[in-house]
C-alpha cells in the first residue's frame, strides 16, 4: 500500500509532500516559540519536535489530556529511552491541518506554562 501511495504521488508531488511536510514542522515551532516553548533538539530535521516536559508524570497527563480531546499528542520518548523519560515526541505531517497544529501548540503552552 506504500509503495502504491507514493508511487502516486509522482516525482514533482513527492518533493511537493516532503515541502509540505516541511512547512507543517516550521509552522508548529513557530506556534511554540510564540508560546514561549523551545524544542528540547536544535538539530537538522524533518517532520519531528522533542518537547521537555517538567516530569515523566507531566508527559503522561498531558497525553492522556489530549486523548481525551481526541488528540495524538506524541510518543512519550521515556518509554524507550530512560534518558529523555520527561520527553516528547510530536510529528506535524501533511495530515495535520494549521488548526490541529495550533490546538496542539496551544494545549503544550497550558501544560508548559501553567
């Protein structure tokens, strides 16, 4: 099934995705530096933002409180890396809509900064 979506795409509509993509992850740390949140990792990039949270517990109650708005907040890194277990993992692709973005960026500013 991948490779038949991406065949699809073609080769201009891939590069397309990958910009859009691209663009998705600049809009969501814009809305975060605007929020007063800096991500954890400064590094090259893609589709991906490490967030620190105050605590493993903080990263628990702030997924489970965007699950209960319907929302996919991110891979808690703590379970798969003892070193980041205050860490958050969130991807902004071409699924995401700029609303869902902000509302995310918005309910981490509500967790972040009280």
């Amino acid at each position: 099934a991948l490779a038949m979506t991406l065949s699809s795409y073609g080769k201009s509509g891939f590069i397309n995705l990958a910009f859009n993509n691209i663009h998705k992850t600049i809009y969501f740390r814009k809305k975060l530096l605007e929020l007063g949140i800096k991500p954890e990792f400064n590094n090259p990039h893609y589709n991906e933002t490490v967030i620190k949270l105050a605590s493993s517990e903080h990263v628990k109650k702030f997924l489970n409180k965007a699950r209960s708005k319907n929302i996919i907040a991110g891979l808690n890194l703590g379970q798969f890396y003892q070193n980041l277990n205050s860490h958050l993992l969130i991807a902004t692709t071409e699924l995401h809509e700029d609303e869902e973005i902000t509302q995310l960026a918005t309910l981490l500013g509500e967790e972040i900064n009280g």
